[in-house]
C-alpha cells in the first residue's frame, strides 16, 4: 500500500550581519507558505535560518552574542519566533534535535583572511542522540499501537518514522546508521556549508575558490546519496547559500534523495527556493528487506572500535 509525503526544503539566500531579524522572519514565513501551497506535509528550514552564520565571527562581547540566541522558554512568545512556530503549529511540524557533531575550532586561525568555524567555542555539543521518532497525521491509513494480527507484521506500516541532523552530522555515518536502526525513513538536515575555506577544511593543492564549491557540493551530495541508499531512507537537505555579510559564501545544493540514493529534486538557485517531492515510503522497504536487511546481514562483533575509539590508532610499524 503506498505511503505517500509530500517534501519540501526551505532553502534560503544569504543573511547578513546587518539584516534585520523581521526581514528575516518575513522571508522564512513566505517560504513556509509557498511549501504549504504545495501541498508540503514536513517543511525543512537551513541551520541557523534567522541570522548570518555568526560562529564565522569572534564576538567578544557576551551583549553582542547573546543576540545570537533565542531562550527555549520564549521560543513560542518571543517576536523573533514566535509568528514562525505558531505558523508552522498551524500547519502540523513539530521536531527538537541538538547537533551532535561540531566542526571547526574554539580559536580563530592565525590567518586574517581566513573563514573561521567557532562553533566549539559558542555551543556544546548535543546530548539527545540520534533518537528517532514518528510524525502522526501525515499518512492515512497507518497501523496504530496495539494493531494486532496485521496482515504482513506491522514494519513500515505505521506513522512515518523521522530523523534530524544538522550541517556536519551529515558526513558521520555512525548517526545515520543509528537512524537507520530505528527504522528511520525520512532524514532532515539544515546545513550552512562554506564555499571556500582551505584553512578550515585543509588542502593539498591550490584550488580556486570556483573549483573549491564545486568539491563541496559535490561532497555534501555524496553524504546524502550515499547515506539514503546505505540506510534505505529519503532524507531532506537544505542550505542557507549565497554570498553572506559581503564577504562569505556558502553553497546550495538543498535537495530531497531517494532511498535508492538518486536526487528526487534539488535547488537551481543560491536564494530563497522550495525544493519540493512528493514521495512513496514504501521504496524504503526494498533496501530495508534485501540488502540492508539489517538483522540478517550486520556483524556487530566485529565493530568494536566503532564505539570504544575516538582518534586513529594505526597498526604497528613494520620491521
């Protein structure tokens, strides 16, 4: 029996330093809209959607950074959030997830030219895990707890099941794999992903900036393809892209992949766009019954150091 969802990412253009936060707001709840004129069910917004990227910076002033941040206790009366999530209530999308895989550095480089990633320094990093959960009244049709004798078993036949990431989640496999042993059959992630930064991310050859993008938006496919099709999921991705406070860009590339890991839709600008697909969640069960059929075909006695090891250990020199 098909299962049908209607998908949307929320990409957005760039947002600056100086951009005030009910422009912002403004450009978010059109968004919202439009995907819900679709006929979206599940609306993905980027990482950090209501200001600049601001971990680029050194903000020394705790006045200035608190700016950056909205109290988990206000979110739902305070001006600057407020009007999204009563929109988004209305519309029926609920989710929580703290990032569990910060980039970057608590110091800025030495470099004055360089992008810097701060993260480490502003947050820590998230405790919830990687704990999937179901969205009700997407589906009809669905088996409820307490179903009994269901024809077939009761495996992807009840509320669709959902994961989040945020930005450098996505290139840690461990937390899809997490993911997909919940069964998980739709991934979000919101992601602001620099277009060029070799001090950040390193280089072994000079690149341009043009040629550095291009690896990147490669590399942010590759996680998503890669890991829909290992984890027999859709997943959702979408990017704050173009230039940002004059000075720093960020790729696109916001789009919705299929379980079998080929791009379903993807963004065809860097500025404020739906990407949008209305998929079947019963393609998850090939990959989820055949080849990664998890329980018949993992090997869990010989991932130790998956769990126990954090930095490489190489083996021993030879003589």
């Amino acid at each position: 029996m098909a299962r049908t969802l209607k998908l949307a990412a929320a990409q957005m253009g760039p947002v600056h330093l100086t951009s005030p936060r009910a422009e912002t707001l403004t450009r978010l709840l059109t968004l919202l809209q439009t995907a819900s004129s679709l006929g979206a069910q599940v609306v993905l917004f980027p990482e950090t959607a209501l200001t600049t990227f601001f971990p680029r910076h050194l903000i020394t002033s705790p006045a200035e950074l608190e700016t950056y941040f909205d109290s988990a206790s206000t979110l739902l009366t305070s001006p600057n959030t407020a009007p999204l999530f009563s929109l988004a209530k209305e519309l029926g999308i609920v989710a929580k997830y703290r990032k569990v895989h910060l980039p970057g550095t608590k110091e800025p480089f030495e470099n004055p030219d360089a992008v810097n990633q701060l993260e480490k320094r502003y947050f820590e990093p998230g405790n919830l895990g990687f704990k999937a959960f179901r969205a009700p009244g997407l589906v009809s049709g669905v088996v409820k707890k307490g179903s009994h004798d269901v024809e077939g078993g009761v495996k992807g036949r009840g509320d669709p099941i959902m994961g989040l990431m945020i930005c450098n989640d996505r290139r840690w496999v461990e937390g899809w794999r997490c993911y997909g042993l919940q069964g998980v059959e739709v991934v979000l992630c919101g992601y602001n992903t620099a277009g060029y930064a070799p001090d950040l991310w390193g280089t072994r050859k000079p690149m341009t900036p043009e040629e550095a993008e291009t690896d990147a938006v490669f590399h942010h496919k590759l996680c998503m393809q890669g890991n829909s099709y290992m984890n027999s999921c859709f997943s959702v991705s979408a990017a704050k892209a173009g230039l940002e406070d004059g000075k720093y860009d960020l790729i696109g590339g916001s789009c919705i992949t299929s379980p079998e890991g080929h791009v379903l839709a993807e963004a065809k600008t860097k500025g404020d766009e739906i990407v949008f697909a209305e998929v079947d969640l019963e393609d998850c069960r090939q990959g989820k019954e055949k080849t990664f059929d998890f329980a018949r075909h993992r090997r869990i006695d010989q991932y130790g150091p998956i769990t126990v090891q954090t930095g490489v250990i190489e083996p021993e020199l030879l003589e």
